[in-house]
C-alpha cells in the first residue's frame, strides 16, 4: 500500500506538476498572442482602409481561451485548449535529440486555428463549417511547433530551436492569414446540389439547411437532418 500510494504521491508531484506549470505558461502566451493579433487586425485595417472601405478587418476578444481576427471573408479563431498533451511514441517529435535528452520537454500546451467563411456568422448559419488549419504547440521551454496545412506545414517546424515569442507569434498570424485568404471557396459539381424541396423553400429563410464551406462548397440539408 505504501508503495502504491508513494507512486501515487510522486506522480501528482513530477507529471501534474508539470502539466500546471505549462498550462499556465501557455495561458500567458496566449494573452500575447491576443495582442499581437489585435496589433495586425488594427494595422491591416487602416490600411485596408486606403484601397476599400468595404473590406471589413477587426478581431474580437472572446475571453481566456478564444479570440476572433476577421479578414474580410475569412474569420480565423484561435482557440487554446485546456488540457496538456504528450506525443505517441511513434511521432517524430519523440525522434529527436531534444526530446531523448528530456521526456518531460514532449509535453505541450496546445492552440488550434480554425478558418470559416465570414458570412457563416454574419448570417448564423449553423450549419456551415470551419476547417482546423493549424495546430500550434508549446512545451515547458516555451519551444513550440506548428502543424498545418501547405506552406504552415514546414514554416515552423524545428521544435528543438525555436522559441515562441512576439516575434515568431507575428510571423505565425500573419502566415496564417495569408493561407487563409488564399484557401478559395469551391463551387460543387452542378449534378450533386440540384434539388431543393418545397418546405426548405418555404422556410422562413434558407440559412438553416444551406451548409457552407470552403472545401464544402454548399450542400442542401434535408429537414430531417436540421430539424429547428
């Protein structure tokens, strides 16, 4: 039983320890995160300003662990999530020098970006959908990586040098934004949306059972499926 509880003891102690240690570390990044991307919201948009007044840039602060930067018909969320995660065995990261020299350094605080179509919220349709781009991690050095779609794939990826301050947080929002805008909204095949049904019609307006996305395209929704 001693055994047992000692085992018990320095767990709480090694491992929980750490993972309330990096949480609040990541929780501090993010408040600078918030900043910086309120920084470019605020720069884009006076520029943005001088070509076209109807191109719309703001961000909107959502509390501890949300904030919103919109780009004209992008809007990304970054969202921190609350756990602490460790990588499988088998990862790459688990590979590395840095890592064998210290396990402990594989356990990482985690940022998610999602990106959806600007109207999806300006319309309240809730059906449409917003795609994670990327996954930003922080470990207890406050080195970090990022996983992500194209060019955010390999941008920032040496996890056993770089790390994460205003600087480097900059030159990720702003790389993020620019995969966003350039990740188009596809038309569907013709054929594969050419029914609508009198009740959708009839509706008291189409949002609901219109689902949008930018690898989505469009797709009606039966009545069935989204029943409010």
């Amino acid at each position: 039983m001693d055994s047992t509880r000692d085992q018990i003891l320095n767990s709480l102690k090694g491992k929980s320890v750490l993972k309330q240690n990096i949480y609040e570390d990541i929780s501090k990044i993010f408040l600078d995160f918030k900043e910086v991307i309120k920084d470019i919201a605020n720069d884009l948009k006076k520029e943005v300003a001088k070509v076209d007044k109807r191109i719309v840039v703001d961000s909107r602060d959502k509390g501890d662990v949300e904030i919103e930067l919109k780009v004209a018909e992008d809007t990304i969320i970054f969202l921190m999530h609350s756990d602490i995660f460790a990588f499988e065995k088998n990862h790459e990261i688990m590979k590395s020098s840095y890592i064998q020299e210290d396990k402990d350094r594989s356990y990482c605080g985690m940022i998610l970006v999602y990106n959806f179509l600007t109207d999806s919220f300006r319309y309240d349709r809730k059906n449409d959908v917003g795609y994670l781009i990327a996954r930003i991690f922080i470990n207890k050095d406050l080195h970090f990586f990022l996983e992500g779609k194209r060019q955010l794939g390999y941008m920032f990826n040496d996890f056993d040098k770089s790390v994460i301050d205003k600087e480097q947080m900059v030159k990720i929002v702003e790389s993020i934004i620019v995969y966003s805008l350039e990740f188009d909204l596809y038309v569907p095949e013709y054929d594969e949306e050419n029914q609508l049904t009198v009740s959708q019609i009839n509706e008291v307006n189409l949002k609901t059972y219109i689902a949008t996305g930018k690898r989505l395209g469009f797709q009606f929704q039966s009545q069935e499926k989204n029943p409010e």
